[in-house]
C-alpha cells in the first residue's frame, strides 16, 4: 500500500501592523468636536449675526446680503468635517478590530510555523511503520488545512484593512479644499434637523429610547455633533452615545473659552470655563486609573455635562465603566459643599468604587458619580437646613435612574448610594418616585427623609437598604434617633465652612436614621483604623477611602454579593439613656481592597 | 432727530463676532493638533495634508469674522460721524463703539 505524504507549507508571514485605533478614535472625535464650532459659527450667521444694530437702510442691507454666503459656507464646513470626522472615527473602530485580528493571526501563523517545522522533521527521515505514517499524513494534513485558512483568514484581513484606508481616504479627498466643500455641502439640509424634529417632546425616557434607535446611524451621528447639549442630557439615550455628545461640549467648551484670555472673559465664560476644567481634570482621573485585576486603564463615559447649571454650580456624572453594558451598575450621589468644581474628588471615590469590585470578583461594572441635583454647597449651604434640596435632588435623580433603566433592555443590577445629604436625596427618589434600583446604599447619613418611616418605604425591600455610618462621624448621629432631638447635639461649637454646614443640618430634621434599629435596614460596618475618640467631621470623609470596611462592603453590594457583607450591630435608644452604638466598641478593620 | 445706529446693538453684534474669531481660531488649533501617529502609512500622508487644509480653513473663516466685526464697527462709526454732525447723541454715541476683544 502506498500512502503519500504532503509536508504543510511555510504559512506566509503576518505583515507588519502597527496602527493605533483609539489614537485614530481620538483624532476623529477632535475633528468632530471642531465640526461642532463650525455649526455653532453656522447657526450665528443665521440668526444673532443679523441683527447687526444698523438703521440706515442701505448699510444694513448690504451687512446681511454679505452674511447670506458665509452662513452657507460655514453650514457646508460643518457638514464636510462632520463627515470626515465620522468616516475618522470609523475608521479608527475598524483599526481597533483589525488589531484584534492581526493579533490572532499573528499568533496562529507562529504556532502554525512551528508545527510545519515539527512535522517536516517528523519525516526526515519517514518512519517505517504504517501507522505511524497514518499518523503523520493525518497532522499533515490537518496542519495543511489550518494553513489554508490562515491564509484566507490573512486574505480577509488584507481586503479588510485596505477597504477601509479606501472609505477614509475617499471621505477625506472629497473635502480638502473650500470649492470641493462647497460643491458637495452647501445648501445641503443637515440630517440634525429632521432628527430634532422627530423628537418626543416628554421626558418619558422609554420614549426618547426608541425615537433614538428609529433613527439612522447617519442622524444620530448628526444630532451628537450638531446637538450635544441635547444628546448628552436627555435621559433614555444610550450612555456611549450621551459620552460622545458630552465629550464634544466639554472639548469645545475646553477650546473655546481656553482661546479667550482670561482678563476678557465674562463672568459666565469663566464659571463655564472653571467647570469644564473640573470636568476634564476629572475625566483624566479615571482614564489614568487603572483596574487592579486587568491592569488596564479604565475608560471614562461623560453621562452628563451641563456646565452652566443651577446658577453655575453646575451638573456632571461620569461614570468608570460601561454604563450600557456592564452587569452592576452604582450610582454614587454626593452632598455637602457639592457643586461640579468637586468632581474629582468624587471621580477618586467611584475610582476607587470600581476598583475594590474588581478585587472582590466584579468583572462588569460601571460606577458613576452623579452630582446631577442643587446640592448644598458655597451660598446655598443654608438650603441644607431643610429637605427641600434634597426632595427636589431625588426627583432628578429618579430620573436619572429610571433612564438608566429605560435606555437598557437587559436585566442589569442598580445600586443607588447616596453620602451625607446625599443620602437624604437618595432615600427621597426611592420614597417619593420609586425608580428601578435593586439595591440602596446610606453612607454617614443625617437622616432617610420625612417621607422614610422605615428601610421598607424605600420600595426595594429592607434587605436591600444598606447603611453604613461610621460610630464616631458627627453627621451620622444627626438623624431622628429614637426620642432624642438632633438638635440637642451641641452643633454650635462647629466652625469652618463644613462644620457650619453641619450645624444647620443638626436642626434640620432630615429624617430617621437609618442605622438605628427601628428603621430596619442592614447595617454594614463602616468603621475606620483611624477612628476619631468623639464625634467629628473626619470620619464623615472616608467611607471611600481604599482599605475601609465600608468600601469592601460597598464593592460586596455593588457586586451582589450579599453573603459578603460583614453586618453591623444598629444604634439603639434604650428609655434610660441616649442612643447607644455597639460598633463604637469594635476596634475597626482595615481589608484590602485593590491587592496594594 | 433719529440715530441712524442702535449702538449697544452694534457693540453686542460686533464682540460676538469677535468671539466667533476666537472660537474659529480655537478650532483652528484643534485641528492643527490632530496627530497623524495611529494611522496606517498609507492614510497618515494624506491626513496631514486633511489637517494642514482645514487649518488654514478654520483660520481663514477666523479672519472673515474679525472682518466681519472691524466693518460693522467701522460702518457704525462712519454713518454715526455724518449724524454727529446734526445731533450730540451721535457724537456721544461713536465713544461707545470700539473693539473688546
């Protein structure tokens, strides 16, 4: 019997790769956020530009005449770059997936190499027995089929990459000089137009869902560029897509106020402008943190930018993570002396949120710091005196949580944590508005609202209310507990812009505390290794500090992990005494809680 | 007698403009900024050339807007000087329209 052998070929080599897609993403998003100025230039051409302050009837006259073609001009510039920037950005996506691909068929082509190189070898000489020749025919042959497609997987990749050098080459040709700008784009009606048109005119966010996705890619690429401010804050769109609007308003925010010098800005330019830094600075934060598990640094997702909001204080929520995909999901909602210059400490906190999840197991999350309401802060800190800052913050941010859920159609896990005040305004969006969150975290409380009776009022199950207040934080004891009046604590010897704060909220009446044990809820332990010996304001700060109890079990609750959560005795009010708190006894751990 | 010029108009009209300069100029920086380093060789030439195009777009666009401030300014003050002639307001008025940013 004869059997033939055929050695696999030497598969051919992987070409040399090195395109970078995110710095391709990068440059695409800069030439979309440039597009935007020359829509705004567009639309101020065609609107206050005319209204030049010109009575003499020839002079205006001619003022707008003049006007009409640089409007058009500037429309057709904004158009033209916006395609390019699109065919930019697709591009780069496309490059990031062709990275992936080279990657494996580099990979394969090497271990293909070695197997052809060890079967040549294997039949010089040829064995002599026929079913070790059987066997060798049989690698042979399959290490030849491999090889083949490898080298049609290669061919694939090949066409792949340069079908898409020929779409961006070709988008960028098409616009190089003003006349071909002209010729293609002017008097062309932007695709935003009749996108905004269409839109719902409600809130309802599972509206605004499906009037987003009945688009086409083509409009609602439009609608980021043209309409940032509308795409990035309007709840029920999706948070990738909120991002990149968010991410054109802050850029060019960025660009625009940085050109004006600082000794001519206006006052709003320059509360926009200090804004937008916060917001960029915060940005960075996260996007040069990394995960302790991967290694690898975390994206950043701009859910709202709204600079000039609340007289200036401003509103902004970013979150570390993938808000549209990621399994847990946690909203963090902070409180006293908040306003969008405090974004990044806030941005450390969810930080440091995403990163103990990772460590304790989480492999999709998303944690994003909401400073979404009027907190109490500078001028307004008076407005913590009452629960009206608080019950209008939780109206928002059951907004906020209920376009979370709209813009989802999975079934993900929603932790709604509120700190200080901001905890007040949590527990008031589950009372008052109850949106779709499945879990609820109080840190250092002052009180669950008028509206909260008990952990159960908060429409989620007292099981999944979950406190964490550390014994000795001075915030922490100024809920109702029991028959003692809040305001019997001695706030008066406070001092300092946050101990004034936390004067006025001693006499607030800001609602239960929900570490006692009338309230109901599951109180964690929340204590810090450098505990205070009395009440004060330092311990009111740490609860996201890394290598505290209360952030490990905040990252258990994030996760699900319910087992996981070390419980803690509850504040009691014995008729004899004042409250009592066992976790002041307890000499406070220190977990790990990114492995450093 | 009547002015022929709403001066505050002018003025408002004019530094908006002026803003639009400085945005245009802001863009035009942006763009310049782009990096050609991600892109495969074949692309990256032909980027540079993209981004040395607009540049000079944004910035040309930027030019034209100043323009556009100096001569609504500039026709402000000439048809202001024919009515100072008749009126004080006018006269009062051509302090008014000058240059802010």
């Amino acid at each position: 019997m004869t059997i033939t052998i055929s050695l696999p070929p030497t598969p051919n080599e992987t070409p040399e790769f090195d395109a970078d897609g995110e710095k391709v993403q990068d440059a695409g998003t800069t030439l979309r956020t440039s597009s935007s100025i020359f829509d705004d230039h567009g639309s101020f051409v065609g609107g206050k530009a005319k209204d030049s302050g010109l009575l003499d009837g020839q002079a205006a006259a001619a003022y707008v005449q003049a006007l009409s073609p640089i409007g058009r001009h500037a429309d057709a510039c904004s158009l033209a770059l916006r395609a390019a920037a699109n065919a930019v950005l697709g591009h780069g996506d496309e490059l990031v997936d062709l990275a992936k691909r080279h990657q494996q068929l580099r990979s394969d082509r090497e271990h293909l190499a070695r197997e052809a190189a060890a079967l040549a070898s294997r039949a010089n000489p040829l064995p002599t027995d026929e079913a070790e020749l059987q066997r060798l025919k049989a690698d042979c042959d399959r290490c030849t089929s491999q090889i083949e497609a490898y080298e049609s997987d290669l061919v694939r990749w090949t066409e792949d990459l340069k079908a898409s050098e020929d779409k961006v080459t070709a988008a960028l040709r098409g616009a190089m000089t003003e006349t071909q700008i002209d010729q293609t784009y002017a008097g062309v009606a932007d695709p935003a137009d009749a996108a905004r048109d269409s839109m719902p005119s409600g809130k309802d966010p599972k509206a605004v869902k499906a009037w987003w996705d009945g688009l086409t890619e083509e409009q609602r690429a439009a609608l980021i560029a043209a309409d940032p401010e509308i795409v990035g804050n309007t709840d029920g769109i999706p948070a990738a897509d909120r991002s990149a609007a968010n991410t054109v308003s802050l850029d060019r925010d960025l660009a625009e106020l940085g050109a004006i010098p600082e000794d001519q800005r206006t006052d709003d330019e320059q509360t926009r402008y200090d804004n937008a830094k916060a917001a960029d600075v915060a940005r960075d934060k996260i996007e040069r943190s990394k995960d302790p598990m991967t290694n690898e640094h975390y994206e950043a997702q701009v859910y709202i930018y709204d600079p000039m909001a609340f007289g200036g204080d401003g509103r902004v929520a970013m979150a570390v993570g993938d808000l549209d995909t990621a399994r847990n999901v946690s909203v963090s909602v902070p409180g006293l002396t908040t306003d969008m210059e405090s974004a990044q400490s806030n941005a450390e906190n969810v930080i440091n949120l995403h990163q103990a999840a990772s460590f304790e197991g989480g492999t999709s999350t998303a944690t994003m710091f909401w400073i979404g309401y009027d907190a109490p802060s500078g001028a307004d800190s008076a407005g913590v005196a009452t629960e009206g800052m608080a019950a209008a913050g939780g109206e928002r941010l059951a907004d906020t949580l209920d376009g979370l859920n709209a813009m989802r159609s999975d079934d993900f896990h929603l932790t709604a944590i509120g700190h200080s005040y901001g905890s007040t305004t949590v527990a008031h969006a589950m009372t008052d508005h109850h949106p779709g969150a499945d879990d609820v975290v109080l840190l250092g409380s002052p009180g669950a609202g008028d509206d909260a009776d008990s952990a159960d009022d908060l429409g989620v199950g007292s099981g999944h209310v979950f406190v964490g207040t550390n014994s000795e934080d001075l915030v922490g004891r100024l809920g109702q507990t029991g028959w003692v009046s809040p305001a019997a604590i001695g706030a008066g010897v406070l001092t300092g812009p946050l101990g004034g704060v936390v004067a006025q909220m001693a006499g607030a009446g800001l609602g239960h505390n929900p570490a006692e044990d009338d309230f109901g809820a599951v109180r964690f332990q929340a204590e810090s290794t450098s505990r205070g010996s009395i009440p004060n304001i330092d311990d009111h700060v740490k609860y996201y500090d890394h290598d505290t109890e209360s952030l490990a079990n905040m990252a258990h609750i994030v996760n699900g992990q319910y087992d996981d959560v070390v419980r803690a005795g509850q504040v009691h009010d014995p008729w004899y005494r004042g409250p009592v708190d066992p976790e002041s006894d307890r000499t406070p751990t220190s977990p790990d809680t990114d492995g450093s | 007698m009547t002015l022929h010029v709403e001066p505050a108009k002018v003025r408002s009209t004019a530094a908006a403009w002026d803003t639009e300069n400085l945005h245009l100029t802001a863009a035009a920086k942006q763009i310049k900024a782009v990096g050609t380093g991600g892109f495969t060789p074949t692309v990256a030439s032909l980027v540079g050339r993209f981004v040395e195009a607009w540049e000079a777009i944004a910035t040309r666009s930027a030019s034209a807007s100043e323009s556009q401030a100096d001569g609504l300014r500039s026709t402000a003050i000439d048809i202001l000087q024919t009515d100072a002639k008749t009126d004080i307001n006018a006269s009062l008025a051509l302090s008014s329209i000058k240059e802010i940013r």
